[in-house]
C-alpha cells in the first residue's frame, strides 16, 4: 500500500438517568443490567446499520459496501425505526456508488494486473 487512507469511526456512550447517574455503572462500579443490555444491542444491530456508520467504499477492507447495504435494507426493526422510505433511499445511492466504483480500473489493478491479462 503506497498510502493507508481509511475510514474510522470511533463512539463513547454514557447514558444518564433523571437523577444525572450513569445508568451502565452500579454505585460499586460494576457494570449494570442496562450495560449489558446495550453491548447486545451494539452487537446485534451495529453490522445491519453499518452503512449509516461507514458509507464509503473504501471504509469496506475485506468486506464489502454491497454486503453492508444488503444487511441494512433487510433489518426490520431499523427500516420501522428510520422508515422504509429513507433505508431504500439510502441503500439506493449506495448501491449506485458501488455499482459505479466497481466500473473504474484503480490504479494497482493497472500497475498490477494490466499486463497479466
């Protein structure tokens, strides 16, 4: 790689109650019920939304911006959450982006591949 230009992404959540008390942590600083509530939720809904998170081609390194889209157009619960129109909208112009990425010749494919068909 000539250059490491990526995408990254990073989040810290803290989710207080009325009262002001991180609801993730118990008054002895273990992690509470609700924290492990939300890991689960991270766990499981993260990788269906993840081209809300990552939207460009190249924030996909082995995987694929294709397998994302598909992934994000398939959760029920998110399309009811952010609505059936904007989820096929954005997966819509997603799809056209990597359609259209896919079309182009990168430049490693010509220094590397070019001659080798």
């Amino acid at each position: 790689m000539r250059r490491r230009w990526s995408s990254t992404s990073s989040r810290a959540n803290n989710i207080v109650d009325a009262d002001g008390n991180n609801v993730f942590s118990r008054a002895d600083g273990n992690a509470s019920p609700e924290f492990f509530h939300f890991i689960a939720g991270l766990q499981k809904y993260v990788p269906l939304v993840m081209p809300l998170f990552a939207p460009y081609v190249n924030s996909y390194r082995p995987r694929h911006l294709e397998d994302a889209i598909e992934a994000l157009r398939g959760c029920v619960p998110v399309r009811e959450l952010l609505g059936e129109k904007f989820i096929d909208a954005f997966c819509a112009v997603k799809a056209l982006e990597f359609g259209t990425y896919n079309r182009v010749i990168s430049s490693w494919e010509r220094e590397h591949l070019l001659l080798l068909v």
